[in-house]
C-alpha cells in the first residue's frame, strides 16, 4: 500500500468585527500622532526656528560674529539727544594668524606702530607672547577716524609700487570688532535724572534704568559656514536695536536750572540747592536738579570731589559709597520736613470739610497751649485777630493749630493720604522715598505741629504734585518724567497720556487756596518772589532740621531747610517751581535767599515758555518780610515756663 502525502491547507485568518475596530482605531491612532508631530514641528518652525536655524549653524560654522544692537537714544521734549549711543571699535589681533608665517610679522607690526601708535618693541613682544591667542583686544573704543587711514592702507591707497602691495598684502590678523559706546552730549545736564547705562547696557539710577527693557535691543549674530559643496555660506540675522524715549524734560529749561543752582551755591554757600519744574494740569516735570552733579561720560570719577589722596585712602565699599550720594537724586530720594509750605495744604483740607470759610477769623497771641506744652507761633507777640488768608499770607502757626483741631486727626489724616503725603508718588523714576506721616492715633501737640509742617517728611516730587493739585481745580495727576517711547524708526511704541489719580479738592476750594498763595506775595512772607508782568502766588517755608544722626539732638541750631513753592500765572497756574535752599552760610534762616533763587529761575522760564503776562507792576515789590517761620523744640514751654523737652504724646 503506497503512502499519500495529504497537503492540509493552512486555514485562512479572518477578520472579524472585533478585529476591524482595533485595527481602526490602531489607524487613527497612527494618524493622530502624526497630525500632532507634523503640528508640533510647524509650531516650532514658526515660533522658535530662527534659534534651530542657529544653533544648526554654530555647530557647523567657522565663523561667528556678533552684530550689536544700538541702544535707543533718550531725547528732551523738543527731540534734542540727551543720550545715545555711537559705534566704536576694538582692535583685535589675531596673534596666532600673525605668527602663522614669519613673512607676516613685521610689516603687521610696522602698519600697527605707524597708524595706532603702539611702540614697537612691546607690540612684537605681546604678539609673541600671545602666539596661540587668536583674540586679544589691543585697542578699545576707537572712533571711525581712529581706523580710517588703516583701511585705507589695506585698501592698497597707499601703495605706489609692487613692493608695497606685497607689505599689505602679508599684514594679517587684524580686524576691528564693533561695538556701541554709550554717549551723553551735554556732560553733567539732568544726570542724576537721566542715569547712566555701563558697558554690558546695565541702568542703576534715572530714566536708563527705569526705561531699560525698552532702551535695551537684541544683538544679531553672522555666521560663516561650509555648505555640503564645501562652498562658503553666510548667514546675517541682524540686530534688533532699543527705542526711543522721549522725555518730558525741557533741555533750556534743565540748562537755566541749573545754572541758576551754580550761581547761588557760590554765592550763599548752602549744604543743598534742589530745584523742580513741572506743568501742574498733567503732572509732566520739566527739569529736575540739585547741586550735585558729575559728568555721564565719566561717572565713575570722584576726583571733582575728593583728592587723589582721599580717593586712594578710600575702600571698594567706601568709594561705592561716595559714588551712589553723588548719583542720588535728592528730589525723590530724600525726605525733609516741609515747614510753612505744608500750611495751604491744612487750610484746603478744612475749608473742604466746611470747618472754616472766607470770613473765619482767629486771634493770635503768639502762643498755644497744647496737651501742656506751649507751641508759639513765629511772631511771639502774636498777629492779632486775622483772617484765613493773612494767616498764609504772614505763615501764622496759631492759626494753623487751631485748624487742626477743627478738623482732627482722623480728617488730616486723611487728608494729608489724599494729597499723596506718605505714599509713593509713582513718578516713572527708581528709588523714591516715602516720607514719614503719623497715623490718626497721633496726639494733640503732634496734630498741632503737624498742621504748620512739622513733624512729617516728605519728599520734593510729592510737594509739587500735591501742590499742582491745590492750584488746578483740585487733580493729582500722577508726575511723569516720560512722555513717549518710539521704535528707531519713529514708529510709536507706547503714548504716555496725563494719569488723573483722583480729585483731592473742589474747584471752589482750589480758587480759595490760590487767592490765598497770590496774598503771600503781594502782602505776606513771600513778597521777594514777585515777577514784574505776571501773577505769582506761591507759599515759603522755613524748617528747622532735625538731627538724624541718632545722637537724640533734636533740632539742629541754625539748620534750616529754605522753600518756595510757586506758580504762575496764579489765577490760572500754567508752571510750578519749587526750589528748596538747605542752610545758606549767611543768615541761614532768611527765606528771601530762596526766594531770589526762585526769582531767578523764573524769570528766564516764563518768557521761554511763552507765558503770557497778565499783571503790570509799575513799583518794585516791597521788602522781603524776614520774620523767621522756624520751628524748634525750644519754643515748646512747660506750663510753668520753663523749656521741656518732648517725650511722649498726650
């Protein structure tokens, strides 16, 4: 029986429902995923490919140079450049190019000796030294002109023979790396309001720094690298420069400024002079100064003030030290005691609450009696029966006092909050102070002392816009030193409109308290700061300085702070000045020096500004009133007569 080899076919696989719905949802799996990647890599072509492309280059690249960004320009309100930035150059000498073939070496040493004045004997030196260094930065920050014959040179336009062609053509390893240098055409003019930027585009103080991240750009980057073809390739993404600021300084104005602190540092010799300009219906400051000033180009130099022996004595930490109080700008930084320019503001709160009105008077006798102190008032022998508006017009404390327990301490309290005393003001410029403000648990002889302006500190930036905000229908609008920022084209970024914060007073307050600063002038303490043509109205003050030493002084003898805080015209304020004299050497409690200073000012801004005159004055102004409007611990008496010091409140 033969035997048959069966073939049993395999069975065939099928498919059931099952099957096809794995194998379906297998598919849209697949599909899915691939939806998501194909999604992702066009996410990151558009958002991040630049960086791929680059970092795809570097690896394969031989070259690469940076490309700087130019750092925006800050201009005054007129477009005038305060501060920009021009290219330099470094010169790089590749030492290792150089000594690449002895050839090289002379005539690169001759070009440099000839046209960078490098003596010839330590350039060969250095070169040899350096005969593995393919970077070493030789010559920093030269100017176009600096390099300019040099091209020349290796442009062969000096050349006249065969023999000269063959010296350019074996100087090797030289080239020049660009670079922004940070430029302050006017030196010492708004400095501490400007601020500096340092080489790495850095900004501690001023405008450079508040401004930063829109003055800052992005450097670009050009790449050389070998394609697949071995041929040459270069890629250029170019730099993104910073913006421009637009300030709303007025360079003429800073300039007058500034000038005028010059003129009377010298000749009254005060430990301060601080000055600000502002326009008070938008809150734009027009300049900004003091007596210490140093020159942007060079900030980090102290010889202007101090010896080379004292500079050389000096630590890292003490220099630093010295550096930031010649940078520091007083008219935000610092705090003081207001005095006898604080008293419009106490008269606004009450005739806003209805505690006194046009017709209120007082009797001053000279003297009041507080929680068993007795403050008197400037004028001891008193100023008799007096309206409001004689009070601020011949600074009477007892007036101001008797205000104040009219209105209490939770009224002035928050008043004082209304008016921005306290608080930062939010002016667009780093490092202000707050000041110094009791709370409504402040005691009788405290609220006393407080109404005249003592006992509180505040700072020059929070005085003026207070102040504008008394004088212009009762706005606080928030101060500005910044009006625009625009792209190097002129292209507007950003469009920084008058910030209204809040209304502190009534208009029918506001007119009040300009009849009386207008009062102040024609016929009180503050007769001095009259300007023939125009209308001034304005408030002096006269602050006995308290010792901050911690030594417990107290008052200082003969430390006065000296203020005029003004406007023009009065009826309808267009300018405030506020100048603020710290202790002249002569007669150091006389309000008419600052006074004169403020005079001064003005009457060189007004016509610039083309501020109409709205008064004819045929006379001169009557003589300074000199009383003194000093307040001290010494004029605070116990019941039984005798001095007393205070240690606690009532």
């Amino acid at each position: 029986m033969s035997e048959r080899r069966v073939r049993r076919r395999k069975p065939r696989l099928k498919f059931d429902k099952q099957m096809y719905k794995k194998l379906g949802i297998l598919f849209w799996i697949v599909v899915l995923a691939l939806f998501a990647l194909c999604t992702r890599i066009a996410y990151l072509n558009v958002a991040k490919g630049d960086n791929y492309s680059i970092k795809v280059l570097e690896q394969q690249s031989f070259t690469s140079k940076t490309i700087p960004y130019k750092r925006g320009d800050i201009k005054d309100r007129n477009g005038n450049v305060l501060a920009t930035s021009v290219m330099v150059y470094n010169l790089i000498i590749d030492s290792k190019v150089v000594m690449s073939n002895e050839k090289y070496l002379t005539p690169t040493v001759n070009a440099l000796v000839k046209y960078f004045d490098f003596n010839e004997d330590d350039l060969r030196t250095a070169i040899k030294e350096r005969k593995n260094n393919s970077y070493w930065v030789a010559k920093k920050n030269l100017e176009y002109k600096d390099i300019q014959k040099f091209e020349s040179y290796l442009n062969y336009e000096y050349a006249d023979t065969k023999e000269e062609e063959t010296t350019v053509q074996n100087t090797k390893g030289i080239w020049f790396e660009k670079k922004y240098k940070r430029m302050y055409p006017y030196n010492d003019l708004a400095c501490s309001l400007l601020g500096f930027a340092n080489s790495d585009n850095s900004a501690t103080i001023g405008i450079e720094s508040s401004y930063n991240s829109f003055l800052q750009g992005t450097d670009g980057r050009e790449y050389g690298y070998m394609d697949s073809d071995n041929n040459m390739e270069t890629v250029i993404k170019d730099a993104k420069d910073g913006d421009n600021i637009v300030s709303s300084i007025d360079m003429n104005i800073q300039r007058i400024v500034q000038k005028s602190i010059k003129k009377y540092m010298k000749k009254y010799s005060p430990k301060r002079i601080s000055v600000v300009i502002a326009n008070p219906n938008n809150g734009e400051i027009l300049a900004m100064a003091d007596d210490t000033t140093f020159d942007l180009n060079d900030p980090y130099n102290l010889e202007d003030y101090y010896t080379e022996a004292q500079i050389s004595a000096m630590s890292q930490k003490k220099q630093s030290e010295k550096l930031n109080s010649i940078w520091n700008n007083y008219c935000i930084t610092d705090s003081y005691e207001p005095g006898s320019t604080a008293k419009p503001f106490t008269v606004a709160a009450a005739f806003e609450e209805g505690k006194i009105n046009r017709k209120s008077t007082f009797t001053c006798d000279g003297q009041e009696k507080v929680g068993g102190f007795t403050i008197k008032c400037h004028k001891v022998d008193g100023h008799g029966t007096i309206t409001v508006k004689e009070a601020i017009a011949e600074s009477c404390n007892d007036y101001m006092m008797h205000i104040g327990k009219l209105l209490g301490a939770k009224k002035f309290v928050q008043y004082q909050e209304r008016f921005g005393f306290g608080t930062k003001t939010g002016i667009d410029l780093p490092n202000e102070t707050r000041g110094l403000v009791y709370g409504t648990d402040m005691g009788s002889s405290t609220l006393a002392t407080n109404s005249f302006g003592q006992n509180f500190t505040v700072n020059m930036i929070q005085m003026v816009s207070g102040f504008s905000s008394l004088i212009n229908g009762g706005y606080y609008y928030e101060p500005r030193v910044v009006k625009q920022v625009v792209t190097s084209d002129d292209q507007l970024v950003k469009n920084y409109s008058k910030t209204l914060v809040k209304q502190t007073i009534t208009k029918e307050t506001s007119d009040y308290i300009k009849e009386c600063l207008r009062s102040v002038v024609t016929d009180g303490t503050g007769s001095t700061a009259a300007i023939n043509g125009y209308t001034v109205g304005g408030k002096t003050g006269t602050a006995e300085k308290v010792d901050t030493s911690g030594k417990g002084k107290g008052r200082l003898k003969n430390q006065y702070i000296l203020s005029f805080l003004g406007c023009v015209p009065c009826e309808d304020p267009q300018v405030v000045c506020y100048t603020l004299m710290d202790t002249p050497k002569k007669d150091p409690q006389a309000t008419a020096y600052n006074t004169e200073l403020w005079t001064d000012v003005m009457k060189q801004v007004l016509p610039y500004l083309g501020v109409e005159k709205t008064e004819k004055i045929e006379k001169k102004a009557k003589k300074q009133n000199l009383e003194t409007e000093f307040y001290s611990d010494g004029i605070i008496e116990g019941d039984d007569g005798s001095l007393v010091k205070k240690s606690k409140e009532d």
